[in-house]
C-alpha cells in the first residue's frame, strides 16, 4: 500500500500547467529519492500510466488513464448525467453551474455551463476545488464521514483570498451547519466578489459522491434569489442522485418541497 500511495503521490503533481516534469524535479517535490522514484515511474510506464518524452527526457501522463476514464464512464455515466444537469441549472438561475467529484485534495470539476450575459463567474475545470474554501466542499464534507474532514483540515490551509477561511474549528462548525441546512452558501472563499451555493449528491449508502453549485457575481445576491436558487440546486442534487441510484438526504430534499 505504501508503494501505491507513492505512486499516487507521484501522479498528482502533473497538471495543466506543469504536464512534463523531470526526473530530479519529482523527487524533490515528492521528498523520494531519485532510484525510489525513477523505479515507481518505470511500473507506471509499463502500465501506459506514464510516458517519457523521448527528447526532453520528462515524464507526462500516459495513455492508460484513457482507458480506464472510458470504462467508468460506459458503466456509470456520471459525466453525462451531470452536465444534462448542469445545463438545465444554468438555464434556470441564468448564472454560471458546475457539478464536481471527489478528488484526492479538493473536488475536480465533471460538468459546467456559463450563461450568456454580460458578467459571469468563469469555471476553470482544470482547477481543483479546494474542500475548505467552496461551498461545493463544505456540503461535501458535511455528507461524508466526519473523519475525512479532519483529513481535509489536517495540513496548513491555502489562503486563496483576503476572506478565505483557514480556522479548522470554524471550518467544522461551517461544515456543521451545512449538514443541517442541505446546502452552503460561501462569499469570497476562493474567488474575490463571487458568491457560491452549492448542495451536495449522493450515493446508494447515502454518502456525498460530489456536488452541485451555481456561482454568481456578489453584486447579484439578494435574498429572493439565495432562496429560489438553493431550492434549484437541491432539486438539481436529486436530478444526479436519482440517475445515479443514489439516496437524497432528507435535509436536502427538504429544500425542494
């Protein structure tokens, strides 16, 4: 287990922005040493999980993930169900919606839809969305096993604007309380001037499997609004969780009725 957390370890610093990294730049991120290294990414190769750039030398992500995306999305289409959904919540509240899944560190955005109109929040889907500092985390955490959050709250907290926040004991109570109400509303948290509502969605043993938002400039938030979108995304958490034979939490269906 210790090798396959390693590995994983390993995979996670590829990104967008960084799709090729050296051999000795792994290493030192992932405080391994060279031959430890160099030996996971060799397993790796021989899966197609990793391939070397035959001039630079760098290693970038292989093609077996293809795969294995095509599998799971042939057997449980998460990704269809959620952008039909996302589509239709975009539609009703006119502002940007977006559907996550769980990640290692945050949630990794499946599905979003921003409106037409003059200004909208914009969704990077290549950006992980951190547990602490969205709604979509906050519901995501309080629907899941109390030990996952103390996971998520463990390490330091990034501080992504002047209002982020990084106090694990108000995180818990945060958390709390979207467990109770259904759904959480966050300002500021990870973008300046943009307020998120967000509800989470379930699997069968009635566990969060991800979440559902909207995101909308500040300047539009006003109270009717904050309560005819909530009800929005609970019915759109329903939408997925049905879909998925998954079972809504009666905190969340409450919001809908």
């Amino acid at each position: 287990m210790k090798t396959v957390d390693k590995a994983m370890r390993l995979l996670s610093y590829f990104t967008p922005s960084q799709p090729e990294i050296g051999l000795s730049e792994l290493a030192r991120l992932a405080q391994m040493d060279k031959a430890t290294t160099r030996r996971i990414l060799v397993s790796l190769s021989n899966h197609h999980f990793i391939e070397q750039n035959q001039i630079t030398k760098s290693y970038r992500l292989g093609s077996g993930f293809l795969h294995l995306a095509r599998i799971r999305e042939a057997t449980t289409p998460i990704t269809a169900i959620a952008t039909q959904t996302v589509d239709w919540l975009c539609d009703a509240t006119s502002e940007t919606a977006h559907a996550s899944v769980a990640g290692p560190n945050g949630l990794i955005t499946i599905a979003h839809k921003e409106p037409i109109r003059g200004t909208v929040v914009m969704i990077d889907p290549t950006e992980p969305l951190p547990f602490h500092a969205t709604a979509s985390g906050i519901v995501f955490l309080a629907f899941n096993d109390n030990a996952l959050t103390e996971k998520a709250l463990a390490n330091p907290l990034n501080r992504f604007t002047a209002q982020t926040e990084t106090d694990p004991i108000i995180l818990r109570q945060r958390v709390l309380q979207a467990k109770t109400e259904g759904f959480y509303l966050n300002e500021h948290g990870f973008e300046s001037d943009v307020v998120g509502i967000a509800a989470p969605y379930f699997n069968a043993d009635g566990s969060a499997a991800g979440a559902i938002a909207v995101a909308m400039p500040v300047t539009r938030k006003t109270t009717e609004f904050v309560t005819k979108t909530k009800r929005q995304v609970a019915a759109a958490s329903a939408r997925i969780t049905t879909a998925i034979g998954g079972l809504v939490h009666p905190n969340v269906q409450r919001l809908i009725t």
